[in-house]
C-alpha cells in the first residue's frame, strides 16, 4: 500500500488493512511521517506494539487499531440502526428491519 506520508487513513482504508502492515501505513494511521516513526521507534516510544522480524518493521493491525481506539469488534444490526437514528432518521424506512411484521 502506497499512501502520503501525510496522510491520515480514513475508516474505510483502516478497516481494510491485513493482518499487519509496513512502518510507513502505520505512521499514515497516527499522521506522521516515517522519519518520526523511526525516531520513535528508536527511543521505544511509538505508539503501538512494532515487530521486527528481519531488517523490516511491521506493525500488527489489531496494536494500531487499539493504540488508535477503535474497536474491532462485530458490528450489530441493533447497533447500526441505533446508529442511524441518532444521526438522521430521513433513512430509516431504507434499511431492512428482521423484525416481524405481524
């Protein structure tokens, strides 16, 4: 994966990231640089669990997206809808309900 390196991820590209990603992916989620991901990790100070297998650093997803604060948990329907309806109800006749109609 190839991002800016000043560029945040957003959501849809955190959520779609594998198992663990490169130093680099990992310094775009926190929004900084990888010279400063360097420098971090030199003093054992970067913000998530860094592995070094090698000469690479790889940073598993599930430390980045904790250190980030995003849960990874499932996603219920309940939850969605309780979602929408705190936000905007002009939507909520579109999504489907399993509710029983009778």
């Amino acid at each position: 994966m190839k991002f800016h390196p000043n560029t945040r991820l957003t959501f849809p590209v955190l959520f779609d990231l594998p198992v663990s990603v490169d130093l680099k992916t990992a310094a775009s989620a926190f929004g900084m640089c990888p010279g400063t991901a360097y420098r971090l990790i030199g003093v054992d100070r970067f913000p998530c669990q860094v592995l070094r297998p090698g000469w690479r650093y790889i940073v598993p997803t599930v430390a980045l997206m904790d250190a980030l604060g995003i849960d990874m948990g499932p996603v219920q329907h309940d939850g969605v809808l309780a979602g929408l309806a705190a936000g905007d109800d002009s939507h909520e006749q579109d999504i489907p309900t399993t509710e029983d109609p009778a």
